[in-house]
C-alpha cells in the first residue's frame, strides 16, 4: 500500500500543507487496515469507525483524503463509500465560538503596556520585544499563527499599514496592521538592527519574526509555530495568566469577535477573517446580540 499512496500523492496538484495532511490520513488508514489489505468497502468501514473520535473537521480532512486515494486507483463505488461516511460520522454542524476574552484581553493589556513603556532594558531583549509584537500582531491583524511566522520585512507596507500574505488554500489576502501593532514591529525591528548587519539575507526577505535564542547565535533564522507558541506561553504566565487559559487560535477568535461586536456586519467580519464560508464567521453572531440586549434592558436597566 506503501506504494500505491505515493502514486497517488506524486500526482496531487495541491499545496504542500494539503499534500501533508493527505500523507499523514492516508498512513493512519494504512495502520488501521493493515499495510496488506485491500481498498475495499470494508476497509473504508473499519477505518471510519477507528477515527469516530476525531474531531469533526479531522474526520473530514481523513475522509476526502482516502476517498480520493480510492477514487485515483478505481477501488470500490464512490456512492457506496459516500453511504457508508453519513452512515459512520454524525455532522456536529459549527459550535459556538467560546474562549476566554478576559484572559485574552489582561495579555493584550500586558504587552501593550510593555510595548508602549520600552525601557533600554526591555530594548535589549529581542525575545520579549518580538514575542510582544508578534500578540499584538495577531490581535489586531487576525493573522493565524502560521502565517505570522511566514510574514517576511518586505511583505509590509509600512505607508498602507497592510500586506499581501498567501493564507489557508493558498490564496492570496490583504491584511491590515493597527498602529498600535505597527509600533510594537518597529520597536523590535529597531532593536534587532544589531543583528540584521550580520546576515547576508536582503533585508526585505528576512523573516519578520526571527529567533533569538543561543543556537540561533547572531544569525536571522525564521522561527516555527511550535517555538512561537512556547515563547507566547511565557509571555502569557508573565501577565498572570494560566498558560491553559488562553489557546493560540484565542487570539484570532477575540479578532473577529471584536470586528463584530464595532459593527455588528457579519459579511465584513468574514472578508477581515478571510473565512471562505460565513458560515464559520456565524459562529461569533452570539456576541452582542439583540438577545443579550433585550435581557439587558429587562433585568439590568437602572432603576
């Protein structure tokens, strides 16, 4: 089966994060069924009932995958492997979007204060300057962490406050920058002019978030989402938050919260979060509803 997968993924015209998640469904299906069995309705069954735990939209990404890899190799009829994927998964439909705004908004505070209040000691930490401007990038931009990570110097036009990123699907999206974040980019950038002389990489490609750690040396490297992620979580206990009480994705849920909460426009909080369907953006509608202000009105009103 080994080969029949690479076969199929060596002709998928897809973006290398899809090709990934395709690989990496298609090896659990190969270690569920066996590396010797056959594409065969059964197999398929057995498969869907192994990842019933997954969540909804893991459950997706692992069906579409083996039911193109069947479909390249002509196994089984696709009507009988569409029965048998509404027959095995239950469609949970989008939940609500929840997470804890206070939490979120007491690090935005935290690090806009830090930001604001740069003191030559704080200016002599990249690490603390770029893990600053990078929460308050995300909160302001709506950018995932991923792509954050992938943003280059010369992606922003500092003029506009905006840039041209290739988001999720590979498609191409302005992104705006709030002043507030600008200052906190150009706070960090000014104080890695230190380092930036000692690379040979063009200034605009330097990546705009690097690491500063001892193994990076003096050197620009990019930085991964894993080690962004650990360094936030820090900043995130420095604020006197528990690091489980803020998840990375929370900062792009307050975005889209607060867009909707200024103007109550769901398709303008769609085109700001970039959402391909306003059906994800409908997941936020539960802020600031004409429910909760009718409840305010009957049971807060001042007397």
């Amino acid at each position: 089966m080994k080969t029949k997968i690479k076969d199929f993924l060596d002709t998928l015209d897809r973006s290398p994060r899809t090709i990934s998640a395709y690989r990496f469904a298609l090896n659990r299906f190969m270690q569920i069924v066996g590396e010797d069995a056959e594409l065969s309705l059964d197999a398929y069954k057995k498969f869907l009932v192994a990842i019933k735990s997954k969540s909804p939209s893991t459950k997706g990404i692992f069906g579409t995958a083996v039911r193109q890899f069947y479909a390249f190799h002509k196994a089984c009829n696709p009507y009988e492997l569409k029965d048998a994927t509404k027959h095995y998964t239950r469609n949970q439909g989008k939940r609500i979007t929840n997470f804890n705004r206070e939490a979120v908004e007491k690090v935005i505070v935290y690090c806009e204060a830090l930001n604001m209040g740069a003191s030559a000691s704080l200016s002599a930490n990249l690490e603390a300057l770029r893990d600053r401007a990078f929460v308050l990038t995300l909160v302001d931009t709506g950018l995932r962490i991923s792509e954050a990570c992938a943003l280059k110097r010369g992606d922003i036009d500092w003029m506009e406050g905006r840039a041209i990123i290739i988001g999720k699907g590979d498609k191409q999206a302005v992104i705006r920058f709030s002043t507030r974040s600008l200052e906190a980019l150009k706070a960090y950038l000014h104080a890695r002019a230190v380092v930036d002389p000692n690379s040979r990489i063009p200034l605009g490609s330097q990546p705009l978030f690097a690491r500063h750690d001892i193994r990076a040396s003096k050197k620009i490297r990019p930085i991964t989402t894993g080690g962004m992620w650990k360094a936030i979580k820090s900043r995130i206990e420095e604020a006197g938050v528990g690091r489980n009480e803020v998840r990375i994705h929370d900062f792009r849920h307050y975005f889209v919260t607060m867009t909707y909460l200024a103007k109550g426009n769901l398709k303008l909080s769609q085109e700001l979060a970039r959402h391909e369907s306003i059906t994800t953006t409908n997941r936020y509608a539960h802020f600031g509803s004409e429910a909760d202000k009718a409840y305010d009105e009957i049971f807060n009103k001042k007397k």
